[in-house]
C-alpha cells in the first residue's frame, strides 16, 4: 500500500504514520466496525466521487442498525471525504470510512463504548487484478452467506468479512480467483465483496434483496443501466445450475467494478461473447470516468 497524505480522525486530518489506535479498541475484538467502499476517479473536470450520497446513506443506515451515534452528520461525513481526497495526493482512489466502538470499554456491551470514526484513501487497482480482464475463475463455495435472521446483511459491518474471508479463502486455496455463495436456501447469493449478475437468452437478472445479499450500489447502477438501455431484466433468484447454464455472469462492486466471470467450477461460462457484459462494463467505465453527460449526477467532483 502506498501511504498517502493524509487520514480523517474524528474530525481532524492527522499524518499517514500516525493514524493509530489502541490494541484494545473495542471494535478490534468483537467485530464492531461499520464501514463503506467508495472510488474517486479521474474525469474531465477532474478527480470526482462515485455516488458519494448513497454511500454515506448506506453507512449512516448500518449505524443506525448496530444503535452507533456517529457524532457526525451525514453531510459532515460526505465533505470530510471531499477534503480527504482534494489533500491526498492520489488522482484516483478507493476510499474506507470506517466507524467503531473504540478504546475504553470491553466487554459484550457495545452501548457502553464510545465511537470513533475514521477515513482513509489509498490507491488501489481493480480488487480482481488480471481476472477482471481475462475473465474471472469462480467456484461456488460450500460457506453459506450469513442469513439476515443471524446478522443484518444489509449493514456493512466488519463482522460479516469473517463469512466472506472464509468463502474467499476456500476459493483461493482451490486456485479459483473468488468464490460465489449460495444462501441458507441454497439460492445464489453474492460473492464475497461483490454482488452477481447473469445473462440467460438475452435477459438480465440478478438476486433479490430477500436472498440475503448486500444491496450493492454497483448494482443499483447496472440495474438503472439496464432499464436506460432497454436491457430486460429481473430480480429473481436462481440456482446452481442455473448459474453453470447461463449465458453470461459478472460481479458488480465498488473494489471489483464489472468483472466478466469466464468460468465456475469447470463449467465455461461466456465461450459464445459476453455483449451484453462488455457493453454495461463499456458504459460502467466511461461513467465513473465523467464521460456521459446523463449519469454525471452520480459524480461529486473534489475540487471547489
Ligand atoms: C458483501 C458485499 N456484496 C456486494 C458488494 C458490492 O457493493 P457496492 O457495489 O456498493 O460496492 C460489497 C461491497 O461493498 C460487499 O461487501
């Protein structure tokens, strides 16, 4: 990782080296970490955020549902993000707010911790490096996505990357580049940062919320593509064999972008093209990169 400038610290900028916590914060031990993935990229006007307001929601959503007091507004998070990337000296980035019960208190009692909030940038390549190019090699993994009667998994808390380590290990040691994870019902889920997509005789479709999944933002932009390019498509859940059969599959999110899956568990997936792939994946980059005017909304440039 390459350092840069510059962290947020409960509300101050403090030097990269010095941006330190306690080894018994609270948050460390007991996985009481809210957090958000969100990109910065390069666009004709300069370096701008990825829809920067949905994320924050996202992250004062999973607050809300862990009982977290922030301390900070919703906005006062968004422009501290802002200033983060305007100091820093990278152009393109990856940004992590990060929220935690902190240093004081321990103990199964999280109300009694004080919070404290943080947020880096770094820069940081596509989360699946070549595979995103060269097509990902995926395998279903027989780690269950965590059910939401277990945990919420629509908050974004650090807790549920335990599920999604163990899912990515097992890919990994396999040899496949990520894993995919079936639900308690053995419906398809998501990966393990990344939601899934696939393409069956010219039809787009993709989990629903109710299968247990995070509700990517990544996929909320396919999904708005989709309905803009006249794509036909649909939430609905699907099977194993279901996903071996179709004609196209790709990851959506943040750190992964749109990621081409060419194959799962030694089943080719995609050996006749993958249009309809290539042409959201073609439209996802030259959004995030400023270059249509329609979803310019999405972007919040750094520069005053
Ligand atoms: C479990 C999980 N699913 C899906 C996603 C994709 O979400 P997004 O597109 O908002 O990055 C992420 C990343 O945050 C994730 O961690």
């Amino acid at each position: 990782m390459k350092p840069q400038k510059e962290i947020w610290m409960d509300g101050k900028l403090v030097p990269w080296d010095d941006a330190k916590i306690h080894v018994l914060t609270h948050g460390l031990h007991y996985g009481m970490a809210i957090f958000e993935g969100i990109r910065a990229f390069k666009t004709p006007s300069g370096t701008a955020i990825f829809r920067l307001p949905e994320h924050i929601e996202r992250l004062m959503n999973s607050a809300k549902i862990y009982r977290m007091n922030l301390g900070f507004s919703a906005k006062e998070i968004a422009q501290a993000c802002v200033d983060l990337v305007r100091n820093n000296p990278a152009e393109e980035c990856y940004l992590r707010p990060i929220a935690y019960t902190g240093y004081g208190e321990m103990g199964l009692n999280p109300l009694t911790s004080k919070i404290s909030v943080a947020i880096a940038s770094w820069e940081w390549g596509a989360y699946l490096g070549d595979a995103s190019k060269k097509g990902v090699r995926a395998t279903i993994t027989n780690w269950v996505r965590i059910d939401s009667r277990a945990m919420p998994v629509q908050a974004k808390c650090a807790a549920n990357y335990a599920n999604s380590a163990l899912a990515k290990m097992q890919a990994v040691a396999a040899g496949y580049d990520e894993a995919i994870l079936l639900n308690v019902n053995g419906m398809v889920a998501e990966g393990p940062g990344e939601n899934i997509f696939r393409v069956k005789d010219g039809i787009l479709s993709t989990p629903p919320a109710s299968s247990g999944i995070l509700r990517g933002i990544t996929r909320d932009t396919v999904i708005q593509f989709a309905r803009d390019e006249k794509i036909t498509f649909y939430r609905n859940d699907a099977t194993k064999e279901e996903l071996y059969t179709s004609d196209e599959v790709f990851f959506s999110g943040t750190a992964a972008g749109i990621a081409r899956v060419s194959e799962i568990d030694g089943r080719q997936i995609g050996d006749n093209g993958t249009p309809i792939t290539d042409r959201l994946a073609k439209l996802y980059e030259q959004t995030i990169h400023g270059k249509v005017r329609r979803y310019s909304k999405w972007l919040t440039p750094v520069s005053p």
